[in-house]
C-alpha cells in the first residue's frame, strides 16, 4: 500500500497511541446496582490484606489462599509512615514494596482495591501519618489546611503515579478496579466545622483530577461528592443505603472480628455470623462486599498503633496471623463465595426484587428473573429455629441464619449449617528431639549513667514537650530530665514527699538522684493517670530522670492527632503534713530532652553490632530492668510458620537476625473476668465484647517470625527487656494443624485436611445424630457406625472426600431428619 507523507506521519502516530494504550484495558464502571466490569454487572468478594502486616515472601501464598478461599479481589491500605518515614525520602524495599505486593495480586489473576487514604484507619501507628507531618508549622491534619493539603496531595500523587507507571489500573490493564481517598470521615468531620466540610469535597477534585480512570469509593461517608461512592464499614451492613441513586450498595470493611489491646482479651467472632451478616448484605441488594481482615497478619517494629494495640493483628480473620487457613471460618466462606457467584447474574440483572416480612423475624426475598429465580430466606430471630412454608416446599432456618436457595426450591447454602471440617491449631516443640536445647544466653546492662546520674540531655526547654514534638517517632523512649533545688528551709519539706507526674498513658519509668522510684502505665482506651510515688530528697540539687515509653500512637478519632503522648504535666513535689500538702511544681523548669536509649543508638539488635564483643555469658541477670539478652537458635524444621514463646518475659522489643518482630508484653495479663463460656453463640448481634477469651492469661505470648527472618543454620535473638523478665523458657515453636474435627449435613461433600501432612488416625465418626462439640462428640440416638468408611477414606492422606449420603455412610433408622457426620482426627 502507498502512503502519502502525511498518511505515513498519521500511521505512525496511530501506533505510537496504540502502544502507550495497553492492550488489555478493562472498562470498570458501576451504576446503582453493582460494579461493572467490561460492562458487566458483577457481585464482587474482597479480601483485606495489608502487605506490611506480612512479609513479601509470604504474599504469593496469602494472595494464593484467599484466590482459593472465593475471593475475588484484595484490597490494601497504603502506609505513609512507612513509605516517607522522612520528608520526600521513600522506603519502598523489602515489605514495603506496594508495587510488587500488586503484582502478586495480578499474577493471581485477582483483582485489588487501592485504599490510599492516606489516613488508614487500622490500628496502625498514628493513623499512617508520619509524624514529621504533626511539626509541620502551621499543620493541621485532616481539614482545609494548605500546609497538610499540599502534603496528602504529593503522597497521593505519588502513589497515584507509580501505580499509574507500572501499568496497574484496570483502566490501563492492571488489576486495580477501585480506589480510596480519606477514610472514615464521615464519622469524625461534625468535629471539623465547616473546614471538614471543605475539606473532603477537596479530597474529591483532588482524587478526580488524578485520572486513573476506575471509580474512587470514600467510606462513612454519607455526603460523599459525586462521583466518589460512599461505602459501609461494620459489623452488619444490609440497612445501609448508598447517598446517590447512581451508586452500589457496596461494604468496604465487615470486620471478621476484632483486634487485640495489650491488657485486653481475646476476640472472636463465629464463622456462622460472619456467615450471617455476608449472606443478609446480598439478601438486601449488596454487591461488593470486603472482608476486613482476610488476612491480619503481624505489626512488625513500632507499626502497631495505639495507645496498646498488641503486635499480633490476628483479628480472627480467615487465614490467622501466620498465614495458616483459620477452618471452619476460611472454608464456610468459601462455601458462601461459591453460591454467591453462581447467583451474581439474578442478583445483578433481576427483572424484580421483593422482600417481604413473613412475621416472626422471617422475612424472604425473591430476585425474580425471566426463568429461574433466586431466593433467600431469613430468620433473624435469636432464640428460635423456624420452619417456613415456601412456595410450595417447608425450609428448616434456623436462628440467626439465612438460606440461600438458588432456584427459589433447593437450599444451596445457610450461614449456620457449617460443613467446613475444624481445625484446631497446636504449637510444636523447636526440634523432633523430645526436649528442646537449653539456650546459651548471654546479656549486657543498658548503660544509662549519663540520664540517672548525670540528667544531661541534647535539648532543653523550659517546659513539657508532647513526645511527638520533641522525638519526631524516632525511638518509643524519650527522657526528660530536670534538678531541682531545695534549700533547707523550703515550704515543701515533710515526712512524706512524692513525685506526681501527670501522664499520658504511655509507659512511664520514675527515678530520683539515680535511684528508680516506680513505674506506671495504663491500658487500651485511658490517656491519662497521676503517677505518684514517694521519694527520698536532699537539701540542695536533687536529680528528676523521668523515662516515657510510648506504645503506639493514638490512630483513631477526630482529632486523634492531637492527643498528647509522654509527659503531659504538671509534674510536682507534694510535701504533705498531716492534711495540708505543700505543692512545688517543676513543670517550667529547665527540662533536658534525650531521645532514644544507648543499646538502640549502638544497635545491639543488629548482628553486626560493633559492640558484639561486649555481652557476657555470667550469671544471668533475671527480672532486671533495662537489660538486652542475645542468644543464638536453630529454625525450626519444615516449612511450618514459626512463633518464639516468650513466656516469662516483661516488655520490652525482640529481633530475629537484627529484623524487629514487634514489641513484646507477656507480663501483660487480660482481665481475669468477663470471658465467654466454652463455646460462643453465634445467634444474636455481634460485638467485639461479645465472645472474648483468655482471660487471666498473658494478652499475647507467642510472637511470629517469618521464615525469611531466619536461615537454616544459626540465626540470633535479642530482646530489650524493659521490665525485667526471665529469658530461660524462651523457645521456637511451629504453629500446625493438630487434629480435625467437622460436623456436616447431609447431601455435601466433606473435605478433610491436615494442610499438607497425612492425617494419622480417624477417631470418632458418626452418621446420624450426634451429640457435642469438637473434642468431645457422641453418639446420637442415630446412628450409622461410619468409622470404618472414614478411616479407609482418610488415614495416610493428605486429605480426602467424603459423599455425606447413605449410600455412602451406612443406612440409618432414624427418617426424616437431617442427618450430620461428625468426625474427629489426628494429624
Ligand atoms: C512533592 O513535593 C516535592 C517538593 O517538596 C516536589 O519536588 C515533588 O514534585 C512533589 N511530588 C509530587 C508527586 O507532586
Ligand atoms: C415487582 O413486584 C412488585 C411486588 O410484588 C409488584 O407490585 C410489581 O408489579 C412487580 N414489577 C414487575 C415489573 O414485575
Ligand atoms: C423469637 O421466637 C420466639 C418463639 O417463637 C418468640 O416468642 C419471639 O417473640 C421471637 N422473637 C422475635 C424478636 O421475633
Ligand atoms: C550451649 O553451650 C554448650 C557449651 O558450649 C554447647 O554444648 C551447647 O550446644 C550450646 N547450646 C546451644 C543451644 O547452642
Ligand atoms: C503519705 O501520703 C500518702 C498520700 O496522701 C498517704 O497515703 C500515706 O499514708 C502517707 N504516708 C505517711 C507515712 O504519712
Ligand atoms: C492531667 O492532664 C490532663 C490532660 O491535660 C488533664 O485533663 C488533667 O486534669 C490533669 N490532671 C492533673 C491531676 O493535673
Ligand atoms: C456501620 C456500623 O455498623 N458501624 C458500627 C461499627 O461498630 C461500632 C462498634 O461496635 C458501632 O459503634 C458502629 O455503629
């Protein structure tokens, strides 16, 4: 073919748009019923996974597993602190790397929900913001300031650009089907006036003029600006109503349980009403639909937010801390993500939808559609099972539950009839020998005679400074330091001196011309205590060293960026003289600053510390405060994830081979009252104080070291200790499936599983109607005696399935009613 010069310029630049325009662009829009997707209406399950809650080589499996958990997509926060821990210089190495972390989720083949925020509402330390922000001059976050503005805009622009670079917008063939700005706003922004307002219709235009051509979601947010969507965060979503006719009923955060305060108990929340709440959000016309968490993972170094969130981000969630499937609460998921997407095309495209209250509690709801409709059936009432008549056929709902039956006459699926096997998780000694080595430990003082004896810091100033102020987030330890002097004839002199400290909160270490006084420290939730310990003084120049430890900065709340941390005064002598007290207040007085401790300084944690030489291998000191301890270890065999128990410990931070797995507080106890009885009900709305357990033991003992921490000959431990602790039961554990349990109906298929070991012995099974939980099951009055079908089906096999029928179990004589096989075995 010919072409004229300017025929040949039109072609060729033809080409060069062709080529920047990726082949595989995906059109992601949505109206007010679903997503769509290349314009397809689509029923989406999302799963929250946060890259630096895990390692980047634990991401392929974690993204693996909930693929085949039935998810559909993965979305992510971004962690600002992490990503510019100093202004305009990024970290995106390592766990860190978002880039690689989305890539995974492409090469799984799902898709992912970008929540820039940049404000994350996650337990994550001071809200994702890097503290730098906060000494900003004339900063004020999360309204209509210029200062903080320009700042969210060049993170967000950032982000923005490398997704944008490496091609991953759905829009330019990536994976990325939506996008967050802000987060929560809504439930804070009465606290902002009119800025607030101001504010988040700036966070629109500036997420819109980004161009990354899918839809931004902003969640809580009931005044959202077109065309962000406004989306729900809960515990149950199906009441809520999207603020624009134009936008999905779409749930971006239904916690599948809870997260953990240092002090507090443990939550759980039942597979049955997870279940439950996913199942009534689709019942009333819900199409996205997002777990938080799928995954929760672990709060390595200082991430964890606070005041006192724990370093495990387990929270219950489908796959545990460790990356373990969590049965039966992964698998009666993925049963529910199952039917969910056979039925997406009535739930997306029904020609009618009506719900109507059969009384009771009862209600049912029917997506009509030109041949075959879809129904659901729910009973919501908390005490009693229910039989409903329908269209001709009677369902068994029990309480609390909703069936889903796909043609309006067969159930598919109810929330509280799980036929996903039990797995209960055991925590195994370091090596197959039968009693672990002995640790060679060695150990070495913090030195602090400089701040004791000497109270000389780099800063002073004649007042208090808020800790974040005055350390800027670069160490959890900060000292304040003044003398005083008392002249012998000073008012306040009495037979009964104190200190009294006004604190924060945080943790707080007293000592008086070097000698220690006390420490004080409170729990989840209180920001304020007096500390108030006696103390010995001297005529003349007394030395106050006080030592403030923060645990995690406050990351929830309007305004949570201005709660004080540290010292927030007065601090006083108080002379007291039977019932007159004499006060003398230090609060102005010339206060030296020093940030951080000598061991940290020296990082004593790193293998290669140049002051390696220097531990000692005498007498171990124990229950000393401010002592580092080192040893070295052998990983544990296998491929199994692997926890150090640090049982007889204080608090204080642990590294594996110089990489920090979080701050330790096994001293730490949760309530000894208020736990639930064995088992949880799961009928009835759900709370995160509703079924709590491990009462009266350590909040958190064990703590998870990724494999690629350690290398297979010797690797190093060392713990700060900052209470004093006994390092001597310290030991490496493997987190494994123990033994199986299940109790399934009939007319399903049973998988059974050890999670990649044979399961050794079957001992217990039962077709019929037995009795009891997992552990301790009976035999019902009806019973077809299945052991020996099991056994042949199961032992030596990784796993196996089994056909819940007669035919294949062993006729039974007790009729009509729904038969269960419940199993117990050893792994
Ligand atoms: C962020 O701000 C710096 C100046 O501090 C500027 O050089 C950079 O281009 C900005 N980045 C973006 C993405 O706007
Ligand atoms: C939808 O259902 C309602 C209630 O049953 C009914 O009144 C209405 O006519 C139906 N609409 C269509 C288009 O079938
Ligand atoms: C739950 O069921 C019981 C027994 O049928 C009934 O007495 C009670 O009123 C029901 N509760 C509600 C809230 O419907
Ligand atoms: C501890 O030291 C002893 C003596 O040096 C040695 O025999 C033993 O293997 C060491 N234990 C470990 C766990 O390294
Ligand atoms: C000192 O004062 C404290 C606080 O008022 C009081 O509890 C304590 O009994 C007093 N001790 C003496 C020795 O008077
Ligand atoms: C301690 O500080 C808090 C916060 O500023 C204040 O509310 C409280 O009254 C103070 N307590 C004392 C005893 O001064
Ligand atoms: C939308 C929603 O359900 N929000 C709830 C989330 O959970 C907290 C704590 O239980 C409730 O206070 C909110 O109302």
């Amino acid at each position: 073919m010919a072409m004229s010069h300017s025929q040949l310029l039109l072609f060729l630049a033809a080409i060069l748009l062709l080529s920047q325009c990726p082949a595989y662009a995906t059109d992601v829009s949505h109206d007010g019923r679903a997503i769509t997707i290349d314009g397809k209406r689509r029923i989406l399950l999302s799963g929250s996974i946060h890259y630096a809650r895990s390692t980047a080589e634990m991401w392929p499996d974690l993204i693996k597993k909930a693929k085949d958990g039935g998810v559909d997509a993965i979305e992510t926060y971004v962690f600002w602190n992490l990503h510019e821990p100093v202004r305009r210089q990024y970290d995106f190495s390592g766990n860190n790397d978002l880039i690689r972390f989305i890539k995974t989720i492409q090469s799984e083949g799902l898709y992912s929900v970008l929540r820039i925020g940049p404000y994350v509402c996650a337990e994550w330390n001071y809200g994702g913001f890097p503290v730098w922000l906060h000494n900003m001059p004339g900063i004020e976050l999360r309204t209509a300031n210029d200062v903080f503005m320009n700042e969210m805009q060049n993170f967000t622009s950032l982000i923005v650009n490398m997704v944008k670079q490496e091609n991953l917008f759905a829009s330019q063939g990536g994976p990325i089907i939506l996008a967050q700005i802000e987060n929560e706003y809504g439930n804070v922004m009465s606290s902002y006036g009119d800025a607030g307002k101001a504010y988040i219709d700036w966070c629109a235009n500036m997420a819109v003029s980004q161009d990354i051509g899918v839809p931004w979601i902003m969640c809580q947010q009931s005044d959202a600006p077109q065309p962000m969507i406004n989306t729900c965060n809960g515990w149950y979503c199906d009441q809520f109503t999207p603020s624009s006719p134009d936008s999905p009923k779409m749930w971006t955060e239904n916690w599948t349980g809870w997260f953990k305060s240092w002090g507090g108990k443990d939550p759980l929340r039942t597979a049955e009403d997870v279940a439950f709440a996913v199942a009534r959000f689709f019942q009333l016309g819900g199409t996205f639909q997002n777990y938080y968490m799928y995954h929760g993972g672990t709060n390595f170094g200082r991430t964890a937010g606070g005041p006192y969130i724990t370093t495990t981000y387990d929270y219950d969630a489908p796959l545990d801390e460790y990356g373990n499937i969590h049965q039966p609460k992964w698998g009666h998921l993925k049963d529910l993500h199952a039917v969910l997407h056979s039925i997406e095309d009535s739930l997306t495209n029904y020609i009618n939808v009506t719900t109507t209250d059969l009384g009771d509690s009862l209600s049912s709801t029917v997506y009509t559609m030109p041949t075959q409709s879809t129904c659901f059936l729910a009973n919501l009432n908390t005490t009693a099972d229910a039989t409903i008549d329908f269209q001709g056929n009677q369902f068994t709902v029990p309480a609390w539950s909703v069936s889903i039956l796909p043609d309006c006459e067969n159930e598919a699926y109810n929330t509280a009839k799980v036929n996903t096997q039990i797995s209960v998780m055991v925590k195994k000694g370091n090596t197959a020998e039968s009693e672990p080595e002995a640790m060679n430990w060695t150990w070495r003082a913090e030195v602090m005679d400089d701040t004791l004896m000497l109270g000389k810091g780099p800063v002073v100033a004649h007042q208090l400074i808020d800790q974040k102020a005055a350390a800027d987030d670069a160490s959890d330890y900060l000292w304040y330091m003044t003398s005083v002097d008392l002249p012998e004839d000073d008012p306040v002199w009495s037979d009964n001196m104190t200190l009294q400290v006004n604190g924060s909160g945080h943790v707080l270490h007293g000592y008086v011309n070097g000698d220690y006084i006390g420490s004080e420290f409170a729990e989840y939730g209180v920001f304020n205590y007096v500390f108030e310990k006696p103390v010995k003084l001297n005529p003349g120049k007394n030395l106050i060293t006080l030592l403030s430890a923060t645990v995690g900065y406050q990351n929830y709340g309007p305004m949570f960026d201005m709660i004080q941390s540290g010292i927030i005064g007065p601090v006083m002598i108080a002379g007291k003289k039977g019932d007159e007290t004499t006060l003398k207040d230090l609060s102005a007085h010339p206060w030296s600053y020093k940030i951080g401790l000598h061991g940290f300084d020296k990082q004593l944690y790193s293998v290669n510390s140049d002051l390696s030489s220097s531990w000692r291998s005498d007498q171990l000191p124990v229950n000393k405060m401010m002592t580092w301890y080192k040893t070295t270890f052998k990983a544990p065999l296998g491929d199994d994830p692997v926890v150090v128990d640090l049982l007889g410990l204080g608090k204080g931070e642990a590294w594996v081979n110089g990489n920090s797995i979080g701050r330790y507080w096994p001293s730490y106890l949760a309530d000894e009252d208020g736990c639930s009885p064995d088992a949880c009900d799961y009928r009835g709305s759900y709370d995160n104080n509703k079924c709590v357990f491990n009462c009266g033991q350590p909040t958190q003992r064990w703590y998870h070291v990724p494999r690629s921490f350690m290398n297979q000959d010797v690797n190093t431990l060392v713990l700060f200790e900052e209470f004093g602790g006994n390092p001597s039961l310290v030991n490496f554990q493997t987190v494994t499936v123990g033994s199986i349990c299940a109790n399934a109906y009939e007319q399903h298929t049973l998988e059974l599983s050890c999670q990649g070991r044979p399961i050794s012995a079957v001992t217990f099974a039962s077709f019929g109607s037995p009795q009891g939980t997992c552990g301790s099951y009976e035999k019902g009055d009806c019973d077809a005696d299945a052991l020996s079908v099991v056994q042949n089906a199961c032992v030596g096999k990784e796993s196996c399935s089994i056909d819940l029928s007669e035919k294949t179990l062993g006729s039974t004589t007790c009729g009509d009613i729904a038969k269960r096989l419940a199993v117990e075995a050893v792994c």
